[in-house]
C-alpha cells in the first residue's frame, strides 16, 4: 500500500455539505480492481472515482467511477468533482476552457464556465414513452395515484432513468417512496417555472434518494427542451428533500449540445492508504 493524494469534493453546490459528495484518489496507477471496489465501499458514498494517465491522445486524464458495488462507465457528479480535483492538483497549468475526461463511456468534454464546470450530456440510449402498465408500478411504488402524473419518459443514458413528470415542484418534494426496481427520476415545476427534481435508485431492499443527479438532469434537459416544455439556459433545483440545496445549470449551444454544470467546491484533500 502507499500514501495517494485524495479529495472529496462537493458538486452543485457553491458551499460545503449543500450538493452531493464524491470521493476522489488522484493517483490509481497500479492499484488492483479489487482495492478499488474495497476502497469505494469503505468510501460508503454515491461514487468514489479513480485518476489514471490517460490512453487517448485526445484525453487529459482517465477515471474509473465505482459505486460501492459496482463500476460505471459514466456518471454526471463524479464526472465534475474529478475535473475539479483534477485541475487544483495535476491539472493546476491546463491551458485553455475546455477538459477532455476519458472514462469507459468515451471521451467527455467538460469546460470552465461562469456557472462552474460543465459536461456534454451524453446520448440517451433509450427514449420515448413509458409503457402504461408500467407507469401504474411506478406511481404505486411512490405512494401517489396514476393520475399525478403527467408525463413519463424514458431517459436512460447509462443509469437505465425512467422518468416522471408531476404537475407541480411541490408534489415532487411531497413524495415518499415504497420499493421498486427501477432508478426512477421525478420532475416538476414552480410557479416560477424552475424545475424541481428528485432521483431514486434501489440498494439492498430500499429505494434510496441521490441528493444532486447529474446524469438525471442531463437525459430530463433532453426530454424536456426537446419537448419545448423549458428553454435553455436554466437551473434546476434538486436536494431540497434532503437538506440539500442543489443547483444545476443547463444550457445549449449553437451546435445543439446540452451542457450540465454547476458549482463545485473542496471539502477534504490530503491522502489516503491504498
């Protein structure tokens, strides 16, 4: 074992204990798979990630992203929290707004913008409406009646999101959830029109709660701004349910790329034994 540099970071959130937390070890090189996954476990956060060289040409650095029980090849919050360690450590000299993280989902582009870090929302490998019976499971497994909701659509870019509209951000915070096994987005609008977003995913019997869901918020800015339900830029809140106070900011450019980003902030940095 040796001493590697370490950070936790705090995504979406311009202030400490406000977003949703990842753990990050600056230094991987060497270390086997099974420390890996023992080490996120012991982490006992969303996703603890990985900084190795990379292999592309094209890329800054790689990461490897670990939940305490299993590896994935794409998440939205690691994803920013990474950079951002990144760049205070051996990133510090990176010239230029633009990042290119590699991760077994690709190569992702992340830049510097006024609203902190932001990621390309990757494509959705599934869309279109939620089957009807399915719908039902869902509003059941939630406590609320059918005819709450909206709108459902699928929204899975890697996490396998299904996701459900409710006609208003208040009845999204009212929620609380029975069981399922689905990781199910929910989504609704203040007065002001701002959206209101929660995500839940099953572990170990229960359907726990994310406190700020980059991945989520990427594949809704897809459904939503296509619908032309929203127009972008615009924030979403999320978090609120947890005593979070989440703030996610999308915006599109002219080439039609959906950007998710926000603020993110150090908490912890020093090193770890791995």
């Amino acid at each position: 074992m040796a001493q590697r540099p370490f950070a936790q970071v705090d995504v979406f959130a311009d202030r400490p204990q406000r977003g949703n937390p990842v753990a990050v070890v600056l230094d991987a090189v060497g270390v086997c798979d099974d420390a890996l996954a023992r080490f996120a476990t012991w982490t006992n956060l969303s996703e603890t990630t990985f900084v190795l060289p990379p292999t592309h040409e094209d890329a800054d650095y790689r990461v490897r992203i670990f939940t305490p029980t299993l590896e994935l090849p794409f998440a939205g919050h690691p994803t920013l929290g990474t950079c951002h360690a990144w760049l205070e450590t051996q990133g510090a000299g990176h010239e230029g707004d633009t990042i290119v993280q590699e991760c077994d989902a690709g190569l992702v582009p992340i830049r510097r913008t006024a609203d902190g870090l932001a990621f390309a929302a990757p494509p959705l490998l599934r869309d279109g409406p939620v089957e009807e019976p399915l719908v039902g499971e869902l509003a059941a497994a939630l406590g609320i009646d059918r005819g709450d909701v909206v709108d459902a659509q699928w929204a899975d870019n890697g996490p396998g999101w299904v996701a459900l509209m409710l006609g208003s951000a208040q009845e999204v915070l009212d929620v609380q959830p029975g069981y399922i096994e689905m990781d199910i987005g929910l989504v609704g609008m203040h007065p002001d029109g701002t959206p209101e977003v929660r995500a839940f995913f099953p572990k170990d019997g229960v359907l726990m709660e994310d406190p700020v869901t980059g991945s989520l918020n990427a594949s809704l800015a897809q459904w939503l701004l296509g619908d032309g339900r929203l127009e972008a830029p615009f924030v979403a809140r999320q978090g609120a349910a947890l005593g979070r106070d989440g703030r996610v900011h999308v915006s599109r450019d002219d080439h039609g790329t959906i950007w998710v980003g926000g603020q993110t902030v150090t908490c912890i940095s020093g090193s770890v034994e791995l």
